[in-house]
C-alpha cells in the first residue's frame, strides 16, 4: 500500500510538471495567438543583403536564431528576452499570463543599405551598426526612417543609441501641442551629434569601434513595414564662402559644422530659400545633444525665423570652437506669417547656405573714422565761413535811417512835427525818447524767472487792438515788448527742453537695455528687427553701425548751438557799439529757439540710437518724437521771426508735444478705425483753431460768447458779398488755405486707409506743415521785395539736395516692423558703404546733414534786413 502510494504521488508530480512546463515553453495548440505573424513557412522574415541571419519558427513557440558572433543576453525592461550565444542564438518568449509575449530581434546592419522589415506588437528589432571612430573627423551619421502605414493610434517608435547620447522620435511625426496638422510625416531623418561633442563630467577614452543601435518598436497589432537606413554625410563640414544646398521638411532637420579660420573673427550666416515656407535658423555650440526638431529648436543659442532668407553674424569669441547652424521647417507658417497658411504643399524647402567674412578690424576702424570725418568736414567748412564773415563784420554797410532814431526823433520835436508811420507805426516825443532810451531799465538775468511774471504787456488790451487788427502790419507794430523779457521768455524753450528730455530719455535707455538683454539671453532675434546682412556687433550690442550713424545728429546739433551762440556773441557786441541796432533795426534776434532747435538735433541723435538698439513696433516712437518737437519748434521759430510779441509760451509748445507723443502711443497699440476717425476730427478741429489765432494775431478767442461773435460778424459781411470774397488779410488766408487743405487731404487719407505706422504719418503732418510755411515765407519774402543773400541760398540748396537724396536711400527698406520678423528679413541687404554702413545708415548721415542746413536756412534768411528798420519791415 505504501509502494502504491508512492507510484501514484510520483505519477501525479510528473503531471503537474508536464503541465507547467507546457505553460512555459508554449502553447499546445499550434494555431497562431492573437497578434502575432501566421506560422507559415512563407511568412518567414526576409533579411536584407548584408544581414546575416535567420529565423525559425516551431509548434513549441517563435524561436528567432540568428548566425552571428555575439556574446551577450538579449534584455528589454530589465527581463531577459533570449540567449544569445556565439554562431548560434536563440530567442525564447516569455509569457507574461497578460498579453503576448515580445520578442527582440537583432540584426546587423551595414551603412548606405536600406533594411526592410514588417513588425507588431509582439515583437521589437535591435539593429546594430558599428564603424571607427576616425570616420567622424569629418563625416557625421544620418539615421532615416521610414513607415507609410504608422498611425498616431499605433505609432511606430524609434530610439537611436549611441556611445554617448540617446535619440528618438515616432512615426508619424507628432507636430508640436497646440498646432494644426497640415501634414502627416512617415519618413523622419535626423543627423546624429558626432559622440566626440557630448560634454561630460568625465572625460574618458572613446572606442575606436563605436557601435550604433537603431531600436525599432510599436504597440500595433497588425503587420507595419518599415525602412532604416544609416548612411555618412561626407559634407558635413562648411568651408568659408562655400554654398551648401540642401533640402529640409518638417521631419528631416539638417545641421552642419563649422569651425573658424585662424585669420577669421567675425562670419556672417547667410541662408536663402527658393520658397517661403517657414522655417528656423539656428546657431549652437558644437556641444551635444543638438536642438534640431520643432519642439526644441529655440533652445540654442540664437535663432530667427525665415521665409527666403535669413542672416546672423557670429563672433569667434563667443564660439572658439566652431558651431552648428541648424536648419528647421517648421509644421505650420503662423510663426512667419500669423495667419497664412500653406495648403494641399508638400513643405519641402530648398536651402542655400553660406558661410561669409565678414569685415575686419582694419575695415571696422575705418568705416568709424570715415563717419567721423564726415562731420569733421562740416566743421571745418564751419571755421571757413567763420573767418570769412569776422573780414565781412569789419566792411559792414551803414544802415539805413529809421524813423524811430534819436536824430529823427529829435528832429521832429524841434520843427513840432510828430513822426508816424502811414502804417499805424507810433513815434513818441523827442523828449521822452531821449530820457528813456540811454536809459533803457536792466533786467537781471534770471533763469528761474516764470514766465507768467516776464509775458506782460504794458499796453492795454485795446492799445494790442489798434496794432494788431490793421490791415498792414510791420515788424515794429509786434516788437514793442522789451528785449530782454522776450529773451528770458524764449530761453524756457531751452530749458524745457533739457527737462523733457532727461525724463524722456532715462526710462528709455533702461527699456533698450532690457530688450538686448532678452535678446541675448533668449537667443531669440525676432524681438529685434535689423537688418541682418549689414549688422556689426560692438560688445553687447549687437547693431553697432545704425547706431553709430547716428552721431551725425549729435555732432551737427553740437556745430549748429556753437554757430548760434558765435552768432549771439557778435550780435551783444554790436548791441553795446550800437544800443538802436537792437531796438529798431532788423529782425529781433531772440536764439533760444535756436539753443532748443539744436538741443532736439542732439536728441533726437540720442533716441534714434536707443531705437536702432534694438527696432521695433514698440519703441519706434522714440525715434521721432524728437522729430515732432524739430518740426514744432522751426515753425514756431519762422512765426516768431516776424511776430516776437506773440508766440506760443514754452509750457504751451511742450504741452501740445506732450499731447502728440500720446496720441502717437495709442495709435501704436490701439490703431483701430474708430481712433482713426476720432483722431482725424480732433486733427481738423485743431487746425481750424490755429488758423483763426494766426488770422487774427491771437485776438481771437474760443470762449462762451464765440457763437454770438460769429454771428455778428456773419450779419456784417454778409450786407456786403464783395467783403466775403476780398478777406482783410490777404497773404494770411492764403497760407491758411494751403495749410488747412493739405491737413484736410491728411486726415482724410488716414481715415481711409488707417496705415499701421502711426508715428510715421504723424510725422508726416508735421512736415508737410514745416514746408508749406518755410515755403510760404521765403515767397512773400521775395513778393515784399526782400532778397536772399548767398549764404541762405546755399544752404537752401543744400538741404533740398541732401534731403532729396536722404529720402531716397531711406525708401530703400532694408527692414520694417510692419510686417512679420521672418517676412521683414526679406528686405536685409548687404552692406552697401565701406563694408560697413547699409542705405538706412547713409540716410542718418544724410537726414542730419540736410536738418543742419535747414537750420542754417533759418538762422541766416532774414540776414538781409539786419540793418533795415523794423517800420519797413512787412508782417506776413
């Protein structure tokens, strides 16, 4: 009995051994499990040339053998997957009672050879490709991929391994989150950073034989086909003034190496496309991994985004070791365009890259002392002129005699005869006249003086009336205020001025600064738009030549403050020679608006520099707002010219400033057509109250009882229609009407077609202003029988060819904000002067030039009248 139960306990173990052992090995049933290839002699998979290797299947399970000398154990996720031995090796799966089991296939590949297989969930393939080390001196690896039957449910993944450094991707390619699909991608290529480049804490030995694993897998179930391929790029490295064309898409990045001559400091990366589909330039060190995929591109060094070119200058010593330009198609055009899209396009972009010199140091030297003499020569012409008018000063003609000199005063009060003026121009008694004028009250000089306390007529209301109201009016009937109290009233231009200019500035030079920060900082050059291809970096600034350019304006603002202040000088000589010159003869000489115009000259050098730190939508209101206050004060300075008595106050001009530079700002943020329309009516409105203070020398008044005004006025003209068609003041209403129809044809424009460069049009509306007043005057200057001298004439020659020429290069756009980074670096151009200056730095040179002129033209026009009286001097 014990025998038998022995039998029988042994006879059962033997059982459950046999069951369990068939749980391990295999399913009995010889149908194929779920999922997994048919076993069929057919379906036996099919080794491309250069592969050795078989496999075998069996009704025990898949047994995958393969004839290769290979020593080592075969593991995915830590579990062994089969035993592989030397000649022979065999791969068991292994069961995990869940799903499945998955097999791992290794194969040996061989570079330039397309391997060609089928694969599922069940099973994952290893393909091993060794080469020596040596070959990366100047070749790198490219690994492509392929599966046209991939889908993102079941996407086929791929990890590329190397001795240093782990790659991977999916098929189909997966664009960025938050982006539209245009186009699915089953063939990806990636270049493979060269393992000698990765940087580690430990810097061991590499192997001479390197070995790379293409690891292929996938979660479906049913059958994908799929291609590898691993092939050399035998151009990997750029030469100096070499082309490299090459195609890019989505999925197939490109990047090459470059490394600096000895004798090379400075290169500029030129990339231009055939297409505009959107991509991105990049510069990295040549340090591994490599940013080369959508997602991860912006993590280099610095990067643009491009439609048909791009360009980005790099420094040897911010990259002693060479770099990597890196070249991305992106999935979509909204980075380039915002809205547009490509549709129903394969986004294939052809490349052109070139890697160029840029200028040396010697160059880069000369073309800054090229500028600089460049504004040396106008000061030396400055000297010239200064030596040839101290010979003039000493050959001056004797003036002619006015009716309002002490001798012809005199004289009148001896016969009994009381001088006048046919026009209303008053002459006192000899008596008064000669104990007031040697005797004439000194104002101290004080520059805190407000300008309430010095802007005081002694004349009553009605008296201003009288002179002002007359249908010919001359200069002496508007210069009865003293001399000095004009004087002090017109130095607080200079001084608010200075002040607005400090408070402007500081906040600005702290923005600029922040922006190249970010910029360097980032990396990301979309911030900034310059003009790429003529863009020389000065330490941290990476535009140096626009904003060295502008130092013409500083300079010139410098020569035209010392040209008035010599000006000044010679004019209190003469004045204590001769008090009357100062009082009756000439235009009154008052050059605080002078000091201020040449003090805007300089700042407006000053904040166009902080504009070209780094230009854009934002900050390009700092580079004409100094042009409006240019604009403002000249005119007030041609208006002041022939009415000193009465010219807008110093807080009235900056404040109408103030108001422009904020309109200036909404236009910029908020240019909608509402704003455009508001704006528009605000803009007529204005220049229908301007008009009537200048029609009626600021004796007319915007008050309650305007209307009741208006209307008595109406009653009275309208009892004669030959009145309404013959005004009072002839030459006025003729500029008036010029002036208000080209304002009317510019608000009516802006309305229409509400441009985006608000700044620049409200720049325009000052200018246009300027020249149909300067033109005005020099006209009735010229109808009133007065004459230009030489001087003038030149300069007005000048500057109408300086700024004829400076518009022109300034219409030749080599970058503009109002479009896209990507589409505005579609204007870049090389340089065109010294290797050094583009067209926009010829028009800061040239610009500043012909304002200086412009403001010589003012200073000197009336030199004419210096010794006529002021009673013949007509107003208009």
């Amino acid at each position: 009995m014990k025998l038998e139960k022995m039998v029988t306990s042994f006879a059962a173990f033997v059982v459950v051994v046999c069951v369990v052992s068939c749980g391990v090995t295999g399913s009995t049933d010889n149908r194929d499990a779920p999922g997994t290839l048919p076993h069929h002699p057919r379906h036996t998979s099919h080794i491309s040339s250069g592969i050795q290797g078989h496999v075998i299947s069996s009704p025990k399970g898949s047994q995958f053998m393969r004839n290769a000398e290979l020593g080592r154990n075969v593991t995915y996720n830590g579990v062994s997957r089969g035993s592989i031995h030397n000649g022979t090796g065999v791969a068991y799966g292994v069961d995990t009672g869940h799903r499945e089991a998955i097999h791992s296939v290794v194969l040996e590949g061989k570079f330039g050879e397309h391997i060609t297989k089928k694969i599922n969930e069940t099973f994952e393939y290893l393909i091993e490709f060794t080469y020596n080390v040596t070959e990366l001196e100047s070749q790198a690896v490219r690994v492509t991929v392929s599966s046209l039957r991939s889908s993102n449910t079941y996407p086929l993944l791929v990890v590329v391994r190397q001795q240093r450094g782990v790659l991977s991707w999916q098929l189909p390619l997966e664009p960025p989150p938050n982006t539209r699909v245009l186009e699915k991608y089953y063939t990806v290529s990636h270049t493979l950073c060269p393992v000698k480049n990765y940087k580690v804490t430990y810097q061991g030995n590499l192997d001479m034989t390197q070995r790379l694993f293409v690891d292929i897998s996938t979660s479906s179930p049913t059958n994908l086909n799929f291609t590898v391929t691993a092939e050399f790029l035998t151009r990997f490295h750029i030469d100096l003034h070499a082309d490299m064309v090459f195609d890019v898409t989505p999925s197939q990045p490109m990047f090459y190496e470059f490394k600096f001559p000895e004798n090379v400091d400075m290169v500029l990366v030129k990339v231009i496309a055939e297409d505009d589909f959107c991509a991105m330039v990049a510069i990295q060190n040549i340090t591994c991994p490599v940013f080369d995929s959508e997602e991860n591109v912006q993590y280099g060094n610095y990067y643009q985004t491009m439609t048909y070119q791009a360009g980005i200058t790099v420094r040897k010593v911010d990259y002693p070791e060479g770099l990597y330009v890196v070249v991305v198609v992106l999935s979509t055009d909204e980075a380039c365009s915002g809205s547009f899209q490509h549709v129903y396009r394969t986004r294939k972009k052809t490349i052109t890259l070139t890697i160029e010199e840029k200028i040396t140091k010697v160059e880069y030297l000369g073309a800054i002392f090229a500028g600089l003499g460049y504004c040396a020569l106008f000061y030396a012409v400055a000297m010239i002129l200064g030596c040839i008018s101290c010979i003039r000063e000493k050959r001056k003609q004797p003036r002619a005699r006015s009716l309002m000199d002490d001798s012809i005063l005199a004289t009148s009060d001896e016969s009994g005869a009381h001088g006048s003026s046919s026009y209303g121009a008053v002459a006192g008694n000899a008596e008064t006249n000669k104990e007031e004028q040697p005797h004439l009250p000194r104002i101290p000089s004080d520059s805190s003086l407000d300008e309430d306390d010095i802007d005081m007529l002694t004349d009553a209301e009605s008296e201003k009336d009288v002179f002002r109201t007359k249908t010919f009016l001359y200069v002496s009937d508007l210069a009865r205020k003293d001399m000095r109290v004009l004087t002090k009233k017109s130095q607080l231009y200079i001084w608010g001025l200075l002040t607005v200019g400090i408070f402007y500035a500081v906040p600005v030079i702290q923005l600029v600064i922040t922006y190249q920060k970010v910029l360097d900082e980032t990396g990301n050059q979309d911030l900034c738009f310059y003009n790429f291809w003529c863009a020389h970096p000065l330490g941290p600034l990476t535009d140096f030549n626009h904003i060295f350019s502008n130092i013409s304006y500083i300079l010139f603002g410098i020569l035209f403050i010392t040209m008035c202040a010599r000006r000044n000088h010679q004019h209190k000589l003469a004045t204590k020679v001769d008090y009357k010159i100062d009082k009756y003869y000439g235009i009154p000489q008052h050059f605080g608006l002078f000091y201020a115009m040449g003090g805007s000259l300089i700042m407006e050098g000053f904040m166009s520099a902080c504009y070209h730190i780094c230009p854009n939508n934002s900050n390009y209101q700092f580079d004409t707002s100094f042009m409006y206050v240019i604009s403002v004060l000249s005119m007030l300075k041609i208006y002041q010219t022939r009415h000193p008595d009465i010219n807008a106050s110093a807080s009235a001009t900056y404040a109408a400033l103030a108001a422009a530079v904020l309109l200036g700002v909404i236009g910029v943020l908020s240019g909608t057509l509402l704003f455009w329309i508001i704006f528009g009516f605000i803009h007529v409105i204005s220049c229908l109250m301007l008009s009537c203070q200048i029609y009626y020398m600021g004796r007319w008044k915007l008050d309650v009882g305007v209307l009741k005004r208006f209307k008595t006025w109406f009653l009275s003209e309208i009892s004669d229609c030959r009145q309404i068609c013959q005004p009072m003041y002839c030459d006025r209403m003729v500029l008036l009407t010029l002036g208000n129809a080209a304002n009317w044809g510019l608000a009516i424009y802006g309305m229409v077609s509400t441009p985006r460069d608000f700044a620049s049009y409200l720049l325009i509306i000052f200018l246009t202003n300027l020249l149909l007043y300067i033109a005005f005057y020099i006209i009735m200057k010229l109808r009133h029988g007065e004459r230009l001298l030489l001087q003038p004439v030149v300069y007005m020659v000048l500057c109408a060819a300086g700024w004829g020429t400076a518009v022109y290069f300034y219409t030749q756009h080599t970058t503009t904000w109002e479009l896209t980074p990507a589409h505005s670096r579609q204007y870049n151009k090389e340089c065109v002067l010294l290797h050094f200056y583009d067209t926009h730095d010829i028009w800061h040179f040239l610009s500043a030039g012909a304002m200086f002129f412009g403001f010589m033209l003012l200073l000197t026009l009336d030199d004419d009248l210096s010794h006529t009286p002021r009673e013949k001097i007509p107003v208009f």
